[in-house]
C-alpha cells in the first residue's frame, strides 16, 4: 500500500511539472508563414527566417508571445553576410516586450534586450566582442544595464566558423529577475547573471540584427512554471 502511495505521488509530481510546461510559441518558418511587419528585409527561404540587409543597423521582428513567470528561449543563429567593412555587427532578442515597435527604432516598447555585439569603437560598454544588456522603456529610449567582456573568445569570429548553427538557450524567472544564457560551446554549462528587479508579464518577443545578414530557425519559446 505505502510503494502505491509513493508511486502514486511520483506520478502527479511528473505530471504537474508536465503541465507546467507550456510552449507559447514555436515556428519553424515554413513558407505559408504570414511575416509581421519588421524593420529589415526579412524573409523566409528554405526553412529559415533570413534578415538579409547587412547594411541595417536596426533591423528588428516582433512576434507574439505570452510570457510571465519562468521562461525558456530557445533558437539557432547563422550568419549569412556583413560585418566586414566595418568590423562592426550585433544580434540579439528583445523579452518581455510591452507596446512593441515594428517600425525603425533604436528601443522597443517596454522591454530587455539580451545583445551580443562586437564593435571595435563602441558608444557602450567596453571595446571587442561583448554581451551586453539593454533596458528599454520606449522605441527611443534604452540604456544599458549590464555588459560582460568576451573577448577571451574573439579567435572563434573567423572564416572557418562563419557556417556553423549556433544554438541559443536563455532562461528567466520574471519574479526574480535572473537570467541564465546557455554556452554554445558546452551544452548544460551557462552564465547567470540578473536583471536587478522583476519582470513583470510580457506580450512580445522581437529578434534584431546590427549590420548583419544572419538566418534564424525553430524559435520557441516556452513558459516553465
């Protein structure tokens, strides 16, 4: 009767966190899919969402996505051209956006953005390659919040490595305010940082692009608890 017991909680442990577990949003980016509107040229081809002007500097997609509480991000990045003339180029994911922006704009709504950057004469944060974090409150208004020095990993910005499928995997408790972005390069092993207040609730997410040509595929992103 007591193993009954106990293999019964098991059971109920697992599907409560079963359920807990809800993907708000998935895409793979096939070519029925309707775009938003987007600041960029952005376009679906074989599979993948492509921003193919490497000469934009704020190119930027909004897609809806629920979010509160803990929530996964998860997608892969290729880069596709630019950065070269200039030796300067960025991408990164607006979270937790509120009145989202879907025109040009340097910030976007009520939001963060979690940016990985390399610019060798930066207005922000230090020079080379960077993450940085950004804290947005309007489409003109953002500030920089957190920056972390990555140039101990500069050598793997080189030709040889221009076609790989970078996965990203980011994790956040809106009530606490932590992050957790998982390394590329060690699958499980990552880096926590916090955003230093709660989030709130979110209704947007948005990927954006510096000066690149990059593709991106199966963005999901997931509510945990």
């Amino acid at each position: 009767m007591k193993k009954s017991l106990a293999f019964l909680v098991i059971l109920l442990v697992i599907g409560a966190t079963a359920f807990a577990q809800t993907v708000v949003f998935y895409e793979e980016f096939s070519s029925s899919v309707m775009l938003p509107k987007a600041n960029g040229d952005w376009r679906i081809i074989g599979g993948r969402l492509y921003q193919r002007d490497a000469e934009e500097r704020l190119a930027k997609i909004n897609v809806a996505a629920r979010q509160s509480g803990e929530m996964q991000y998860e997608f892969n990045v290729r880069y596709q051209g630019g950065g070269f003339d200039d030796l300067m180029g960025g991408f990164g994911i607006h979270v937790f956006v509120n009145n989202p922006w879907d025109g040009k704009s340097w910030g976007n709504g009520s939001s963060y953005l979690l940016w990985l950057n390399y610019d060798p004469a930066p207005t922000y944060g230090p020079k080379g390659f960077t993450a940085q974090v950004y804290k947005s409150v309007s489409e003109t208004k953002m500030e920089l919040i957190g920056s972390f020095d990555l140039n101990r990993y500069t050598y793997l910005l080189n030709a040889s490595n221009l076609g790989i499928l970078i996965p990203a995997r980011i994790k956040i408790n809106a009530a606490t305010g932590s992050v957790w972005v998982e390394s590329p390069l060690q699958p499980g092993y990552g880096f926590r940082f916090s955003l230093g207040a709660p989030l709130g609730t979110g209704n947007f997410v948005a990927l954006r692009t510096n000066s690149l040509s990059l593709s991106f595929d199966n963005l999901k992103v997931t509510k945990l608890k």
